[in-house]
C-alpha cells in the first residue's frame, strides 16, 4: 500500500465475491490508488459513456484499480465481468476513498454510492 507523507494513495480491498477469470481463478483481493482529474475527466469522451453514462464507473474503476488478484492489467471488460454486489462494493469505496477530505479509514467501504461519478456523468 502506497502512501504519501500527509496522505494514503492506495487503499488494498477484498471483493464480497470476488471476479472469476477465464481460467476459473477467482480473485478478491486488490489494490485501488486514488483517482486523478484525468481519471474523472478523460472518460466523459469515451463513446460509451456518451451512450450510456452508467458505464462511467466501468471505466474510472478500470483506471484506479491497480491491482486485482494476481491480475494486473484491469481493464473495463474485467469490470464489467464483476457480480453487482462486488461493483457497488468498488463504487462506494471509490466515493468514500476519493471524497477529498481526511475522513476515518475505517469508515471506507461505507460511502452512500457513487455520486461524483454520477454527477460527472450528468455534466
């Protein structure tokens, strides 16, 4: 886990189910680093975002998570291949981590959704 000397940068989580891969490997244990503006931003011009704003969470999550299992490269169609319960999971963390102020650690995972990805998705 990453820090920074007045800040945490990652945040390591473990799925409710975690994500089967191909192989039938299941994973559930991660890591996801805090979002950038681009995280936010570069996605709004993606053409399936423009279609369907709900797939915005597909790609921030794909963006930020830097780990998943012994996967490596999260890419959106491992997001996608997640069970709801396992993306509401991400969602909430994402909100609660990248919420910008120094809340406690403890309460991360709790969040109320993800309101600045629906907010930036209605922009």
């Amino acid at each position: 886990m990453s820090t920074h000397p007045a800040f945490q940068t990652e945040i390591e989580f473990e799925l409710p189910k975690g994500y089967v891969d191909d192989g039938g490997t299941l994973h559930r244990k991660g890591v996801m680093r805090l979002a950038t503006a681009a995280d936010e931003i570069l996605p709004l011009r993606d053409p399936r975002v423009r279609e369907n704003e709900a797939y915005l969470a597909v790609i921030v999550l794909s963006r930020v998570i830097v780990r998943l299992g012994s996967l490596k490269d999260i890419h959106p169609g491992v997001i996608e291949g997640l069970y709801a319960s396992d993306l509401g999971y991400l969602q909430r963390l994402y909100e609660t981590f990248n919420a910008g102020d120094d809340g406690d650690a403890a309460a991360l995972g709790s969040g109320t959704g993800l309101k600045r990805m629906t907010m930036l998705g209605e922009a």
